[in-house]
C-alpha cells in the first residue's frame, strides 16, 4: 500500500539522505572548494544574495510539452460547459531574478510560459500571476531556502485567481498570518549543500473572526483516513515541514466543506497548490484534489461521478515542464 500510494519512496528519499554518513560535511567541504573557483551552484541551485537559494528554471522538452498540452485541449473538448483555468507559478529565480549571482544563466520562464499560453489558445483559461508576484517581489514570497513559495505568496497568487474565476468576493473572510515554526530549513538546502545554518519562518492563514470559514472534512482516499483540519502539525518535526499543509502530497484527497454553495472544483496539482488549498475553501461545497505523480486513476470517472463544475490545474513552471504523469490521468 505504501510502494502503491508514493509514501514509501518519500520515506526511503529521507532515510537515505539521513543515513549517509557525513552526507553534510562532503557537500559542505565540496561547496566551499567551488565557491573558492568561482562556482555559485550545486545540482541545478544557486547560491543568491542575501542568503536565498534558487533553482534552475527547466527547460521543457518540445515534442513532450506539445503532447501534453494536446491531451488537456481534448480533455478540455470533453467537457466545454466545464470551464478550466491554467496557472502556473513561476520560479524564484524567474521573479527574483536580481537575487541570482552573477553571470548565472537560466532559461526565459516567462517565454516559456508564454509559448504554452498561445498554444492552449483559448481552450484553458490562463491564470498569469507572475506580474502579481513581481508587485510584491520585495516581500517573503519565496523561501530562501526552498524551492517553494511561501504561503504568503500564495495569498496573492489567489487574489488573482479568484479575479480570474470569478469568485463570489462576498465569502472571502479576512484573513491573519500565524507563524507555525520559526526553524524551517528547505529542501534546496539539502539538495545543494548550501544554506545549512538559514532558518525559516513558516506561516499559516487563519480566518480573523471564528465562523468566517466554512467547516470542512478531509478524506485521504488511499489512506482511508478522514480528519477536520488541513493541517499536519505533526510535519513540522520532520526533514520536509512544509508537509504540514495538506500531510504532504497525496494521489487524492476530498475536501467536503459547509460553504453555501453548489460548485465543486477539480484541482489537478504539485506541491505548489497545497498552501494555496485554504483559500478554497470557502467558495466550494467540495474540492477534489488529484497529485497526477501519485493517482493512477482516471479523470473522466472524478468529472462523472462528482459533478465537477470548474477544473483548475495548478503547477510550479519547472514542475509542469518536466512532469509527464498528467498525461496518463487526463487519458
């Protein structure tokens, strides 16, 4: 059950990285030495200014982007009374850019994002948020120390996309950061070697005034566990604590809520979207979470059996360029 649900992998990536002896003191020394010759990255991560950590941005392959953005138009021709929305986040290193070292050279993010926009054409809604991210590029909108953004990046990200979807703006609550922990050290610095001794503040978004948010029930579908909460806390004593929103990622999870309303949302997404996810909440009577990394199931029967009224994908830029799991879930 645990090879079938992807929990297995996630736990053996982290004992092995926890039983390689001395794992830390290599990448360290080997860091220093290149920064010594000049070298300002480590496994696809640079080393910024003031302290941040940046990825690559991946380029995709041509032929592979083209097949799936062929398969979500015949997905989307499935269903033309559903509409379907695109956001893709950008990278840190695209919105942050001034952050990167010098000389360091990525590809154009914003081309590519550009490319995939005028070839879906207007069968998928797009969500652009990179001119939002870049008014508030001077905020904490990305971990320094992790390939993800932070919650209150998200936060913003979400303004736009409710403007995009046309969400009903009367049941937005207002809305309060909580810091959850204050030693958060993120998944680039381990990969790269780099940022060891950076810790970070992780936030949650609460509702100001009780009752503003809808009660909800969430179903691990694989797991066979239900609880009332989005949230792991107990994922902050572990290696990866942004796997407090949501446990992490799951093949599929149904979020039931009590929002005063009909609609139903199918989310197709990566890691980027679970912090995100609250948000949600309170414009939908449920929303259907699928991981395509993990779920091996269809679609066509989620559309079918949960009258789906809206589809949102939701990616990180590299992760939708190199991902080809969508594929086999929207066929």
């Amino acid at each position: 059950k645990a090879v079938a649900d992807g929990s297995f992998m996630r736990q053996y990536e982290e004992y092995r990285s926890d039983q390689f002896t001395g794992r830390s003191l290599w990448l360290s020394v080997r860091n220093d030495m290149d920064l010594l010759a000049g070298r300002r990255d480590s496994n696809g991560v640079f080393k910024g200014e003031d302290q941040y950590l940046l990825e690559d941005v991946a380029r995709p392959d041509q032929e592979q982007m083209k097949e799936k953005l062929d398969v979500m138009g015949e997905f989307r021709s499935s269903y033309g009374k559903v509409p379907m929305y695109l956001m893709l986040v950008p990278n840190s290193a695209n919105i942050l850019e001034d952050k990167l070292p010098r000389f360091a050279v990525t590809a154009d993010q914003e081309q590519i994002f550009e490319d995939i926009r005028q070839e879906l054409g207007e069968q998928v809604v797009w969500v652009d948020v990179s001119k939002t991210l870049k008014e508030h590029r001077k905020e904490e909108i990305y971990y320094r120390t992790d390939s993800r953004w932070t919650t209150r990046g998200a936060y913003y990200a979400f303004q736009k996309l409710s403007e995009t979807m046309g969400l009903d703006q009367e049941k937005t609550p207002k809305w309060q950061e909580y810091v959850v922990t204050n030693i958060f050290n993120g998944n680039l610095s381990a990969r790269s070697g780099y940022g060891g001794g950076v810790e970070e503040s992780i936030y949650i978004y609460d509702a100001e005034k009780k009752g503003e948010e809808p009660q909800i029930v969430v179903e691990y579908v694989d797991e066979g566990r239900k609880t009332s909460t989005l949230y792991d806390r107990t994922k902050l004593k572990e290696t990866d604590a942004y796997s407090l929103f949501l446990g992490g990622d799951h093949a599929r999870v149904n979020i039931r809520t009590t929002a005063d309303t009909t609609d139903r949302l199918l989310l197709v997404k990566d890691s980027y979207a679970n912090c995100l996810i609250p948000f949600l909440t309170p414009y939908y009577r449920e929303v259907i979470v699928i991981d395509p990394a993990y779920y091996k199931g269809s679609l066509d029967d989620i559309m079918e059996e949960n009258k789906i009224t809206s589809v949102l994908f939701l990616y990180n830029g590299n992760t939708f360029a190199e991902d080809e799991n969508i594929n086999g879930v929207l066929r």
